[in-house]
C-alpha cells in the first residue's frame, strides 16, 4: 500500500502547485489576402491615412483567449477592434458620433461579419464609448498614422521582409583633415548641434523616433462636440455620369441618386457619386444595403454624413 500512497500524496501536491502561465500571443505584422466574410470580399491593403464613418458594434464572440487574425491573444477587456481592410495592428481614433466620446483602440482582428457594420469593438472599447451591449452606434474612425508606423516597424513582418542589399567592400580609404576655409563655422556649429542638440539648446525630435504605444493601451475617454448624422449608402463614384446612372438603373427600387461632386471651376474635372438614402434607422439601412448587394454592387458600404 506504500508505494500506492506516495502516488496519491504526489498527485494531491501537483494539483496544488501553482499552474504554469499560460503562452502570451505573438503578435506580427499583417495585411493578409482577399478573403470573403459575411457573403462578401474584402481586399485589405495598408493605410496609414484611413478616415471613414459608419457603424460600429460590439464584438459578439467576447471569449477572452482566443487568437486573433495578427496572432494576438483577444482579451474584451482591452481596448481592442477588427477592421475588414486595415493593416494589423494599427491604433485608431474612435468617435462615438452620437456621445461624442472619443477613444484609441488598437486593431488586431478582422471583422465585423456583418456588412454594414465598419468597426467591431472590444466589451470594455464599446463600454467606454457609450455603447450598449448588443447595439450599435454612429463612428468616426482615423488612423492614427506614426504611432501605428511604429506599430508595423517593431514586430515580425512575412509578407513584405526588408531588401538585403549586400554592400561593395571597402578598400583603405587615406585622409587627412584640412584647415576649414572662411565662412565655414555656421557649418561647423550646425554639426554639432546634429550630434549634440543641448548644446544649442535645440529640443526638437528627430524623425522617425516615434514610440510604438504599448500592446494594453491606457483607458484614455476624451469628449468632442456630439455629431450624429443621416445614414446612406455609397455605392461608387465614377469619372463619367453616364457610368453613374447605369449604376442607378442596375439599383432601380432602392431610391439611388446621382450627386455631382466638384467641377465648378475653369478646367475642373466633376465626378459622380451614386448613393441611397438618407435612412430614418440603422434597420432601414441594413435592408437598402442587403438590396444592394444582391444587385451585385458588392462594394456599397453605409457611412454617415
């Protein structure tokens, strides 16, 4: 019975030990492939200068553990959201439209599923926006351009690795130091405020030395004048009106409209843009964009102006 004993007595002390933690994710830079989500296509690319409205919601699947499209780890309690086309990870502005409560979150995932939707946000991100649990709300997102250089400069990237460029090798180069010829000390002065800026008292940054912000951003709320807006949807805009109205007819039903934008001075090109709406609910705009997309126009999204 000893030997039998001292097997359970082991067995009852490794269930007590402190449990291993578990693997963080490794996050890495991604633009990734054309895939099809929600019955439609989606082309990421990456833009460092993205502003766009919408409609964003809270994410469903809020189960913290799971990976993310870049190889995070999702938490609902960070400030987190997927985007169908960014690059990951980027940090965004987020303004709730209709609060005017304005927050950074940081993209890692891809979604949301559901077409008219723009921005899928964490629990904790639609909580700090005024969301509520389940609804949805007018946004205004930006990228926030160096921080998310940063971002992209500092983790693994697969899909566009840096150029070697192998260097010619150096043969023993002889030199001497010559005296500076007249006029040469603001040249000499301005070396050195190069290598030394406190010298002169200089306190600016250089380029490029922004700092990526951390993978768990601060639960930083600012508030901005509240703006909501119509909802509509925009199908495309083309360079030529007969183009537009045959987009319109391929629409016929869905109330689409042609809008002239720009064209009013000398040598001015116009363009035209073809939309529906404006829509009295988010509901409303769903069923108009559903139309939409079983016209074929799979590029119409909903945005609020």
């Amino acid at each position: 019975m000893r030997p039998v004993l001292a097997v359970l007595v082991l067995a009852a002390l490794a269930g007590c030990a402190p449990r291993a933690p578990q693997p963080q994710g490794q996050p890495r830079y991604l633009i990734g492939q054309p895939y099809q989500m929600g019955g439609t296509w989606s082309y990421p690319r990456e833009n460092f200068s993205l502003v766009e409205t919408g409609i964003a919601t809270i994410a469903a699947d809020a189960r913290a553990g799971r990976r993310t499209a870049n190889g995070e780890v999702h938490d609902p309690s960070a400030l987190m959201a997927a985007h169908r086309t960014l690059q990951m990870p980027a940090l965004l502005a987020v303004t709730n439209l209709e609060t005017g409560l304005r927050l950074e979150v940081r993209v890692n995932d891809r979604g949301p599923a559901q077409p008219g939707r723009v921005l899928a946000l964490s629990r904790r991100a639609g909580q700090l926006l005024g969301m509520r649990e389940g609804g949805t709300a007018q946004v205004r997102i930006e990228v926030v351009g160096e921080p998310s250089r940063a971002l992209a400069a500092g983790l693994p990237n697969t899909e566009t690795p840096p150029l070697e460029i192998a260097a010619a090798p150096l043969a023993a180069v002889e030199r001497e130091t010559l005296a500076p010829p007249p006029g040469a000390i603001q040249a000499a002065r301005l070396r050195q405020a190069r290598q030394f800026p406190g010298a002169t008292g200089s306190t600016t940054a250089s380029a490029g030395t922004t700092s990526a912000p951390p993978l768990r951003l601060p639960e930083r709320v600012t508030r901005v004048a509240a703006t909501p807006g119509q909802l509509w949807i925009e199908t495309a805009t083309f360079s030529r009106r007969d183009m537009a109205n045959r987009q319109v007819a391929r629409l016929a039903g869905l109330r689409a409209r042609v809008d002239q934008l720009g064209g009013q001075g000398r040598g001015a090109q116009p363009s035209f843009r073809v939309r529906l709406g404006p829509f009295a609910s988010v509901a409303e705009a769903d069923r108009a964009l559903e139309g939409t997309l079983r016209a074929g126009v799979s590029e119409a999204r909903i945005l609020v102006d």
